[in-house]
C-alpha cells in the first residue's frame, strides 16, 4: 500500500523485441569456430529497461556472456516504425507476455572471415 492507504497502481507488462549480442563463454553452447552470436529475445516487462535487465540475467544463468543489447520496442511501438511482423512472432510474444518470460527466438552465430 502506498502512503495514503490505497493500493499501488501495478504498472501493466510489455513485450520487447531485444537483440543480444553475446561473446564466447565456456560451456555457452554456440559452434566452435563461431566468435560470438546475435540472439533475437522477446522479453516481458514493466518497460524496456526492465525487459533488458531480465534479459541479461537470464542469460547470464545460462552461461552466455551478453555484451551489447539493443531494443526495438513493443509490437505496437514496431508496427508504428513500418515493421512487418510474421504471425509466428507475434506467438512468441504472446508467449513471452502470457509467462512472463525471456524468450530467445533465434541465435546467429558469428564467424570470423577467412
């Protein structure tokens, strides 16, 4: 409860469209030869701070060593922005929204060229 007795107002959750990028780490699951990785994250929170904040943390846990995050927005804000958003992506946002998950939609690894 809040100072005057009422309750505190719950700030509703968002989805945000996150791409991590991660380095290499023992044990991180990636290709030997790769360098590193993009992973395309659908993350739940209050906002995209907090979505990031997750996001990072999670994959922490999972012996990923993130080192760049860069946010998209939710989906209205990416449909406002002209994106086109294939229905299988909006059901992994749902997902991430309905389990107040991280949800890591796609990994790319990276390669050094030769």
């Amino acid at each position: 409860m809040s100072k005057d007795n009422k309750p505190a107002k719950k700030r509703k959750h968002q989805v945000f469209t996150l791409l991590v990028e991660i380095g290499r780490k023992d044990g991180d699951g990636l290709p030997d030869k790769s360098t590193g990785a993009a992973l395309m994250c659908y993350a739940s929170g209050v906002d995209e701070a907090e979505a990031v904040r997750e996001t990072v943390a999670i994959l922490k846990q999972a012996d990923t060593a993130p080192l760049d995050v860069t946010g998209y927005g939710t989906l209205d804000e990416r449909r406002e922005q002209g994106h086109d958003i294939p229905d299988e992506e909006i059901e992994l946002m749902d997902r991430a929204l309905a389990e107040n998950a991280v949800i890591v939609a796609q990994v790319t690894p990276f390669f050094d060229k030769p």
